[in-house]
C-alpha cells in the first residue's frame, strides 16, 4: 500500500520511501484536466489502473516542465572562477530530454557545449544543468540551442561560444511521417567560433571523435 504524507511516499509492504516535491494546488488542478481528458478518449478512470493515473501524470508533467522554475543564468553565476585559459572547453555528449511544443510530445538526444573562456572559466557540470533547464520546457529544438549559446555568452562573456545538439523526434518517429531513424542536429555560435573557420571545425572534430 502506497501512503502519503507531506511529500514523503512510503511503501507499507516494502518500506522503501522516496522524498517528491510538488505544488499540491497545481497537482489537483491539472489532475482534473487529465481525467477530464482520458474520459473524452473513452476511458473508464474508475478502473483501478487508471483510479490515480491524473494525479501520476500531474506530477510527472511537473518534473518533465520544471525549467520553467529555474533561471539558468543564476545556475552559471554560483560557481564562476577567475583563470587565465584561454583554450577552448568543450562539454560534450550532455544527455537532453525535452517536449516538442507543438504536440507535446518527447523529443531526446546530447547537446555539445564549447566556450573559450575571456578571464573567467565556470563550473563543468553548471553547463550540463543550464542544458537540463533549458530542456525541460516545452520547446523546439532551434530556440533551445539557440538560448544555451545566449546563456553562456552573456553569464560568462567568453571569446566564443558553440552549441551542436542531435535529437531524435518522437513526433516524427510514432506519429506523422514516422521515419524512426531521423536525427535533427542544430547548431549555434557566437565570437571566435563565428569568426574563424579553424577554431569551428576543431570543435567540430573533437565532438564527432571518440577519445580514450
């Protein structure tokens, strides 16, 4: 039996117990919503697999949105360091999960990050968060690349900056045109990776090689 009390949910059977967040306002409300949406698909909410499903999704649509919470700049501006590199820093294969805009449905693949830094460097994995920030949004996959570029150019004011991120598209893959072995890839730049052609093709090269 599953209880819940104040955001902890415990197991009675197993006692396995795990610590969720949420806004109880916002759960009930939009649980609403998804029941009043599996009632119009035909469904039958009172049957026990689906008697709590409204709530799950509540919750999950909250996880799968709570960028919408974060300020990435702010992620970027808690470990900002003085340091005399001026190499490039690359970040590659970061894992992305996000919602295409138009149909809400997932879409998912890597982000490849590079900044050449002007006196300041940042944290390694702040790169990775603003991505998981930006990403848990409703989006499209040009503006997400396009705000990770603007978040580290105009936070840290690097000599340059370069994004390149492949995904795959589940609006493409289960519904529509269904072409499951499409990959969509974007980029963006600003500064040096704008500028000269060498610095962009070494970044380039070193996300697409496999280094031991």
């Amino acid at each position: 039996m599953e209880i819940i009390n104040n955001g902890v949910q415990t197991f009675e059977d197993t006692g396995y117990s795990r610590i969720d967040k949420w806004d109880d306002v916002k759960t009930a409300k939009l649980a609403e919503h998804y029941k009043a949406i599996l009632d119009l698909l035909g469904e039958n909410t009172d049957r026990d697999g689906l008697k709590d499903t409204p709530v799950r999704v509540a919750k999950a649509i909250q996880f799968l949105t709570k960028g919408y919470g974060i300020e990435p700049k702010d992620i970027l501006k808690t470990a900002i360091f003085k340091e005399d590199y001026k190499q490039m820093v690359i970040v590659k294969d970061i894992e992305l999960y996000s919602m295409c805009e138009h149909h809400m449905i997932p879409f998912y693949g890597k982000a490849h990050v590079a900044y050449i830094p002007n006196k300041h460097i940042t944290g390694l994995s702040k790169i990775a968060h603003v991505v998981e920030a930006f990403a848990r949004r409703l989006q499209v996959q040009e503006r997400l690349t396009m705000q990770i570029r603007d978040c580290l150019q105009e936070t840290l004011e690097p000599m340059g900056v370069a994004v390149v991120i492949e995904a795959s598209h589940m609006c493409m893959q289960m519904r529509g045109v269904q072409k499951q072995n499409s990959v969509t890839t974007t980029s963006a730049f600003t500064g040096a990776f704008l500028r000269d052609t060498k610095t962009r093709e070494e970044f380039i090269h070193l996300i697409s090689s496999r280094l031991s």
